[in-house]
C-alpha cells in the first residue's frame, strides 16, 4: 500500500490510460475504433522517431518512406506468397528495420542539416520507386487487402463483453494495433531507461564527450535508425492492413512531415509524447477541415481560409506556439505544469532543499 | 448496435412492404440508409487541399447544382439533396477513413463523384461490401467501368481514357496515316491508360510510335526539357502529350523553344482554355493542335445564347467560390446533373440497389452541359456512360469543333 500511495503520478495515468484504451471499442462504434487504430499506428511510428531523433538526436524527414517499406512488405506477403497477416507484421518490422540500419550508415557522415536533406530525399523518391516493379508492387495501382476476420477467441470475448455484438474487422486490428503498442513502447520504455538510452542521450548531448568516455558512437547511431526504422515498418504494416490498400499515393512527403511534427508537437525524449503526438498527427487534419469549418462562432472567413489552406496551416500554427510555448512538447508542458503545482502544493519551504531538478526531457 | 439499427430497420420495412404489397406489380414505396421523407444525404470525398487542390471546385459545383434543385424544384420528388463534401487531400489513407465516416457515421445514402483513380480504388472493394453506391467516380480510369461485372455497385461517369486515345488514333489513321509518333506521358494509371487506347486504337500501324517518354509526377526535378528533345531527335513528327495540366503548359512550351513544330495531341484533361492561355503565356505557339472535348467549355463563344450555358450560369451562381469559367465547374454541375436525374427516376423506390440499377444499367439522359448529341447512357450489358467525343481544333484563340461526334461504345472491354 505504501508503494502504492509513493508511485509517481504517472504511472496511475498510465493505468488510466490502459483501461481506456482497452475499454474503446466496447463502447464507441466500429468506425471510431478504426480512427483510434490509426492513432495507435501514428503513436508506434512516432514512438520509433521519438528514438531516434529525441533520444540519439538524429533527424529523419522520411519515416513516410520507412513506413511505406513495412506495408509494402506486408501486402505482398499476403497478396503474392499468401502468409498469413499476422506473421508479415514482424517480417515487415524487421526488414524495414534492416533498411532503417543501411540508411544510418551514410548517415554517421552527415550533420543534422545533410541528414535532413537525405532523408528528405528518400521520402521524395518512395513514391517514384514504389511505382517501377510493377509486377512487385502493382504499380500505380496498387495493392487491395481484404480486411481480416476476428479469430473466434476474440469474436467469443467481444461479444460476451459487449452483450452480443458481433466484432467487426476494424475492432479486431484495433486490438491488434493495440497489444503491439503496448509491446513496442514498452520495449521503448526499457530501452531508454537502460544502458542503451543512457548512450544514445549522451550522444545527442556530447558527441565528443560520449565517444571520449568509450561509447561507441557509430554503433548507437546506426542501431537508433535501426530500431526506428523496425518502429516504422511494424507501423506501416498495420497501416497497410487497417486501410485495406497500399499505394504510391498512400505514402506522400507530407506524411514524413506529419510524424515529424507529431513527434515535436507530443514531446521528444520522452515516453507519453509518441501517444500525444499520434493523437495530434490523426486529428489534426480532421479537426482542422472539418471541425473549423462547421463552427458556428468562428467567422466564415477564418473558417474557409482554415479549410482551403488543408491541415498544413494548422499545423505550422501549432508547431510555432509549441515552439514557443512549450519547447519540450505537450507532455513537456504537462510535467513542468505539475512540478510548479506540486511545488506550491509543498510551500515555499520545500524551495531550497538544493537538491538538482530531475530531468524534464526523461520522463 | 448503432450500426445495426438502421438496417435492421430497412430489412422490416423491406418485409412489411413486402407482405402490403401482396404480389402486386405496383412499386410500394421504399427507402434505405440516408433518406428521410424529405432529405437524401449524398457524400464525396475530394481533394480540396493539398496538391490537387485544383479539382476540389468539382465538388462546390455540383453542391451549387443541387442547392439549386432544392431551391427551385424543392428538391427530388419532395425531398432536399444534402451534399457531405470531406477533403482527402488525394491520399488513399484519408480516402478510406473519411468514406468509412461518411457511411458508417453519418450514414450517407450513396457516395457520389468521388475524385482520384488511387483514392476510389481505395474504397471501391469496402463499398461494394457494404452495399453503397459509389456513383459516377470522378476517372476515366477504364476499370471503373469495363470491370461492372466484379464491382456492381461502382460506376464512372466520363468517356475512359482509353475511348479518348482510341478517337487519337482514329484521327491519326484518317487524316495523318503516315505520321510519325512520339508520346510523352505521365507514369501513372493514368498516362498508362492512354498509352494503352492509343496502342489498341492504331492497331497494326502502332509500329508508328517511334518513341515514348514518361515523367513521375512527384519527380523533384523537372525532366521535361530533356524528354522533349529526346522525343524531337527520333523523328517524330506529331507529338502526344497524355499530361496532366501542370506538365501540359510546361511542355507546350518546351516544344516552341527546342524549335520543333510537331502536330500536337492532347488529352482532353488539360485542355481548357485556362490552360492554354497559361501555355500561350509561357511562350507556347500552339501551331497544330488537337484534343477533344465531350462538355461546353464556359469559354466557348458559340455557347453563349445556348439553353444549357445560360443554366450553367444560373446555377453556378449558388457557389460563390466557384469561377464560372473553370471547366471543372461545369463539369460538376454536369454530373450532378445525372445523379438528380436516376434519384427522380427512382421515385418512390428509395433503395440503394434500385438507385444503382439505374445507374449502371438504366441511364438514357441528354445532359443540357454537354456537347449536342452526347448521350448518357447504359444498358444491362454496357456500363459506360458517355462514350461521345468530337475532335476539336486550336484556332488560336479557342477551341473550334471538327467534324461530328466520335462513339466509342463497345470497343472497350
């Protein structure tokens, strides 16, 4: 009990969390379930940029590109050799993961900014490249998935849970998304926590200092693009299964820089931020043409500007106030909010106890 | 449960019907999901942001289109058409969560004009298992209507582009029979089905084509220049360019500055007269040029005391961001105008398969948009709607039509 009443804040929000994440489906509607799944998609995704650029502090402008490897892997698995979905999963996850270590190898002789154009370059190509083995890949038109039945098991629980009601396939991949989630931030969790995490940060803080204390820098650097890129490719996978089609066109540049500013816009360099910053990533767009523009209170023009402008005005607006506001993302902001109430809370005598604060960035 | 309900609903009010009617040939009357005894919900997803943006005025026009009909007729057999237009951005993913929203959440009656050969191939396999109409897609795509067989509850709308090419090559076999091809054209479904009608239509004489170029849309750098005058030193004397319009101006003004002269094809898709000005602008000379064209173009002065133009303009009015000399815009309003004509047509059997059947296999119509003559239409063993084109000529200033229509139905499986 007394364990229990000491246990930081956050990891009740993360009971809390859990419980609704498993709970959703039961109670809201088919489709709603299948939006969720995409934010688990865009949390996993963003979890393995988080890795990479929050932790190791390497920039990738083309996750898009990664994921595009994972679906594309997945889908012909399944279309052309027949495998079953769930075992492309990993293979997708590992061989983008593959991919992922190839590209981190230029990518030690680059500094940020030719990191970033790298990068970049590679989400620009995807679609052009996806296109040309046409026997492969279908080409431009293509590759339809049949969405997958719930096994019986899962039919027989969801129905006994929710009185009867037959689980469809968009209930089924959300769980499905969701147990893997669970699993890959968990991983993510341990990872960072641990020697590995301990590393990649020093890295991203002291290059030379890092190397000098016998960290070898190549290694890690290679193995967060890695790691990242087996994120991205599980991600991809999932994505290609939930929508039912992978294409060119499913995978454009502005999804790279979608999961780019997700990942900021959540909070770098920390665990809950992947999660926000899926949530902002799925939403946003949706929010910004829709909700907007169906807003009584917001002046049509305003609301029509928010409209033809697409998502991308929202999200620069959004990114520049986080930037400023709250450099450390949603989750950043969340946890200084709650260290400046616990302090007040504890009185001004608490104040000088001289002890360092704890690190903000690893949460 | 919510999901259930309403078709659960139907399926008693289908028997109910049933059972009242007795065995009469009288058609009781029914409805479906979407239709209330004075509304009709329609949806559409279309790219209103993003870089096809350009299309995205279609789906305001044909909004205009039937916040007009509402207006002046009361809407269809008493009931208002409502128009849920969602912005996918050209991206198959938005594609299919916003059409899963349309159907699931806000229960349209039918999805209606859906833009973009990706993203309505996305969809097109979900709602024919859920059984919702996905009417008159906005592609020429030639599976949207050649492959009816397999996807019975999806149509298109507009001449395929493989009907388009086959009218090229007509053009070529009678009045160009020695003439020397080269093609330049976009790597997509979309060059690809051109390319594919132009190989077919020229049949034993496609051996004329001496080259071929194709560029990737989302290439980074401009390859055009380098392709052109590839094409140029072949030898080919007549060029055909199965572009989208972006690369259409650039390239006719590419041809102008290399020095070449060539007889010009182009597809129908880039060829308003907005463009052309562009291309004009851009230093383009436009010598010898041939498309077709199946709609009145807005810009057309020969249309101007015509019937349909003068209700082209009425109606456009009701879209206050709609220019009324985009040629997407009167389309639009044109294939609004054939969904309100099958929903009259259904009268009081408002079912979703009844509203399908007539589309795909009922459709007689003389649309007031399109060029004389043109007829909408399908039968039970043909399921391509217009498949009418006239050859038109650059005249410098605007477009004037050659000869009488071209039809291509039935050469197309």
């Amino acid at each position: 009990m007394q364990r229990l009443r000491s246990a930081p804040p956050r990891y009740f929000l993360g009971v809390i969390a859990l419980l609704f994440f498993i709970g959703l489906p039961t109670v809201v509607t088919s489709f709603q379930s299948s939006e969720w799944t995409q934010v688990l998609i865009f949390a996993i995704v963003i979890m393995g940029l988080n890795i990479l650029v929050g932790y190791s502090g390497q920039i990738s402008l083309g996750h898009g590109a990664l994921m595009a490897v994972g679906a594309y892997t997945s889908a012909i698995l399944i279309h052309r050799y027949q495998v079953d979905y769930l075992i492309t999963i990993p293979i997708a996850g590992l061989l983008t993961g593959v991919v992922g270590f190839a590209l981190g190898i230029p990518a030690l002789r680059l500094s940020a900014l030719y990191l970033a154009l790298a990068t970049f370059a590679l989400a620009v190509v995807a679609p052009s490249l996806i296109k040309r083995p046409v026997q492969l890949t279908g080409g431009v038109q293509g590759i339809l998935l049949t969405p997958p039945d719930p096994p019986q098991f899962a039919k027989d629980a969801f129905g006994a849970v929710t009185g009867g009601q037959e689980m469809t396939s968009d209930q089924w991949l959300y769980y499905v998304s969701l147990v893997l989630a669970l699993l890959l931030f968990w991983l993510a969790w341990n990872l960072v926590r641990h020697r590995p995490g301990r590393a990649m940060r020093a890295i991203r803080d002291r290059e030379v200092a890092a190397a000098s204390s016998g960290i070898n820098v190549a290694a890690y650097k290679t193995m967060a693009f890695g790691i990242s890129a087996f994120y991205a490719g599980i991600g991809g996978a999932l994505y290609g299964l939930s929508i039912g089609f992978v294409s060119p066109d499913t995978f454009p540049l502005a999804l790279s820089f979608q999961l780019l500013v997700g990942a900021v816009i959540g909070g770098l360099a920390s665990i809950a931020g992947p999660l926000v910053g899926g949530i902002f990533t799925f939403w946003l767009p949706i929010v910004s043409s829709q909700f907007v523009a169906s807003q009584p209170w917001i002046p049509t023009g305003i609301a029509a500007a928010f409209k033809n402008a697409g998502p991308q005005v929202s999200y620069g607006a959004l990114l520049i106030a986080i930037m400023i506001f709250a450099p450390n993302g949603v989750v950043g902001l969340v946890t200084a909010g709650y260290g400046r109430l616990q302090a007040r809370l504890r009185g001004a005598g608490d104040r000088g106890s001289g002890q360092m604060p704890s690190d903000p960035q690893t949460v | 449960m919510a999901k259930m309900g309403p078709r659960l609903g139907v399926l008693a009010a289908f028997l109910v019907t049933l059972a009242a009617c007795g065995g009469s040939n009288t058609p009781a009357a029914q409805s479906d999901v979407g239709i209330t005894s004075n509304s009709i919900l329609l949806g559409n997803t279309i790219a209103q942001s993003g870089p096809a943006r350009a299309y995205g005025t279609i789906a305001n026009a044909e909004n205009a289109y039937f916040t007009y009909v509402n207006n002046t007729k009361g809407g269809v057999n008493g009931r208002m058409i409502k128009f849920k237009i969602l912005d996918d951005a050209y991206t198959p993913a938005n594609a299919v969560t916003l059409t899963k929203q349309l159907v699931e959440q806000d229960q349209v009656f039918a999805m209606f004009s859906g833009l973009g050969t990706q993203t309505q191939t996305s969809v097109r396999d979900y709602l024919n298992t859920q059984k919702v109409p996905q009417l008159f897609v906005a592609t020429g795509a030639t599976t949207f209507m050649a492959d009816y067989s397999s996807h019975n509850w999806t149509i298109g709308w507009q001449p395929p582009y493989q009907g388009e090419a086959r009218i090229y090559a007509k053009d070529i076999l009678a009045n160009h029979a020695s003439a020397k091809i080269g093609v330049l054209y976009q790597n997509d479904d979309y060059g690809q089905d051109y390319l594919k009608g132009l190989t077919d239509g020229l049949g034993s004489s496609a051996s004329q084509i001496v080259d071929k170029e194709s560029y990737d849309v989302t290439a980074a750098v401009p390859t055009l220049a380098a392709q052109l005058s590839k094409l140029k030193a072949s030898g080919a004397d007549t060029l055909f360019l199965f572009t989208t319009p972006a690369f259409t101006i650039g390239s006719l003004a590419i041809v102008t500055k290399i020095g070449w002269a060539p007889l010009i094809y182009l597809n129908s898709v880039s060829n308003p007269q907005v463009y052309m000005g562009l291309a004009q602008k851009s230093g383009a000379a436009l010598g010898n040029v041939t498309s077709v064209g199946y709609i009145k173009d807005p810009t057309d002065p020969q249309w101007a005391s015509d019937d349909g133009m003068k209700l082209y303009k009425t109606v456009i009015a009701n879209c206050t961001t709609c220019n009324v000399m985009d040629g997407f815009n009167i389309y639009g309003v044109a294939v609004a105008y054939t969904m309100v004509d099958i929903l009259t047509q259904a009268g009081s059997v408002m079912t979703r398969k009844n509203v399908m059947d007539i589309a795909a296999k009922g459709l007689n119509e003389t649309n007031p948009f399109l060029l004389p003559g043109v007829k909408v239409k399908t039968t039970p063993s043909d399921h391509f709607p217009i498949t009418q084109e006239q050859v038109i000529h650059w005249s410098g200033t605007g477009w004037t039509l050659q000869g009488s229509l071209i039809d291509e139905r039935g050469t197309i499986k």
